[in-house]
C-alpha cells in the first residue's frame, strides 16, 4: 500500500534531476576590463597600460580563469584624472577604482577625425555576446561606435561621452552579438574630437547547449521509476 508515495517520490526526483541538467545548460561568462589600473580594480579583472598598446593580450574571466579570448588594443595614452562624474551611480560590475582613472585612446589624440580599433578572438560560434563600455570625460565631443560581428554591423551613432556618460551616467551597451567566421568582433570607434576616454569594458557571454542530450534522459529516469512502480507492486 505503500507503492504510490514511493512512485510519486521517484517522479519528483527524477524531475529535480532534470531541472538541475536544464540550469546548467546555460552557460555564462563575463571577461573584466580596466583601462589603466591606477587605482587597481581588484581580481578578476585585465588591466592594460600604454605599455600594452598595439598588442594582442589574452583575457581572464572574472574568476581568475583563462577565458581562451584574446584582445587586440589600438594605440592610446594613460592618464590619472578621474574621468567619470561621481554623482552618477557606476553599475554595479564597476569598482570605483576603474572610473578613477581612464585612457586616452588614438589616434583620436592627435585631432581630426580619426578611428580606434579592439578585436576580440577565439571566440565561441555558439555563444551570444554583450559589450558594455564607460567611456566618460568632460569634454564636448561626438563618437561614433560601428561592432562588426557574425549578425552584421551595430552602428551607435553621435554617442556623446560628456552627456550620455559623463552628466547622464549611461553606459554603452551593445547585446546580442555573435562572432564572424574568424571567430572575431571587430569594435571600430569612429571620433570627432582630439580625446575620447575608456575607463572599463564588460564582455558578457552566453551559450545554451543543445537540449537534444537532455531530452534523452527523460524517459530513461521514467522508465526506471515505472519498474521500480512495478516492482513495488508486485511486492505488494
């Protein structure tokens, strides 16, 4: 008599033990950038100086893990000013240390109207990915952001990084993007101006397994839990 609450012990475990394989069928990852460590940003993230400029550097994940990403930098100059306006909230990714110092990336610094590169690689062709920036500094100036990625091309245009960022607080989000058949996300910046200033960059990534293996395993752990039903039956 006692056969049913077993059974129904079983189909609840058997449940639990997909809705655990399902949790872990997405996967995240979130890579940590801060542009000139004055103020060090703590662990798990990748700081970069002028010392770095031009080259390729491979990225950690926020858990001090190699992330198999890599990042290729534009050229640019450091500097110690703070470059984000405190009375604005910093998202909650950001310390405060990464806003307390920022880098000027060329060749906007040389004037006119000029263009920055980053390319990210060894990127996941299955994953879909988020790029977060601050750029802030308290000048007047345009910039225009272009992401060339596996779903085309994002163009930001006339993103003011004195009021979208550095009076409004914002920071600039590109989501949903996926890599080209290199594996790569091209970041062109395009600027107006004579400086354009990067605190951090937030690369967030997501990949959902196929479920096909998942689904398998369902009517296996039903099958188990109906013989057991009947075993227990038969027992009785």
């Amino acid at each position: 008599m006692s056969s049913r609450p077993t059974f129904v012990r079983l189909a609840a475990l058997a449940l639990a033990v997909l809705l655990a394989l399902n949790v872990d069928a997405a996967q995240a990852d979130t890579i940590l950038i801060d542009f000139n460590d004055n103020g060090t940003a703590g662990f798990g993230w990748n700081t970069f100086h002028t010392g770095n400029d031009g080259t390729t550097q491979a990225l950690i994940l926020d858990d001090g893990t190699a992330s198999g990403v890599s990042i290729t930098l534009p050229t640019f100059n450091d500097s110690a000013g703070p470059g984000w306006n405190f009375a604005n909230a910093l998202p909650s990714w950001a310390p405060a240390s990464v806003a307390n110092d920022y880098s000027f990336f060329n060749p906007f610094f040389d004037g006119g109207s000029q263009t920055a590169q980053f390319v990210l690689s060894g990127l996941d062709p299955a994953a879909t990915y988020t790029v977060d920036f601050i750029v802030s500094r308290d000048l007047d100036r345009d910039q225009d952001f272009a992401l060339t990625h596996g779903g085309g091309v994002a163009t930001y245009d006339d993103w003011n990084s004195q009021g979208d960022g550095w009076l409004a607080g914002s920071v600039l989000t590109f989501s949903g993007l996926t890599a080209d058949g290199a594996n790569q996300i091209v970041i062109d910046i395009f600027r107006e101006g004579t400086s354009a200033a990067f605190n951090a960059m937030r690369i967030t990534s997501v990949v959902i397994h196929e479920p096909g293996a998942l689904a398998l395993l369902a009517p296996g752990i039903g099958i188990l839990a109906l013989r057991q039903r009947r075993v227990l039956l038969a027992g009785c």
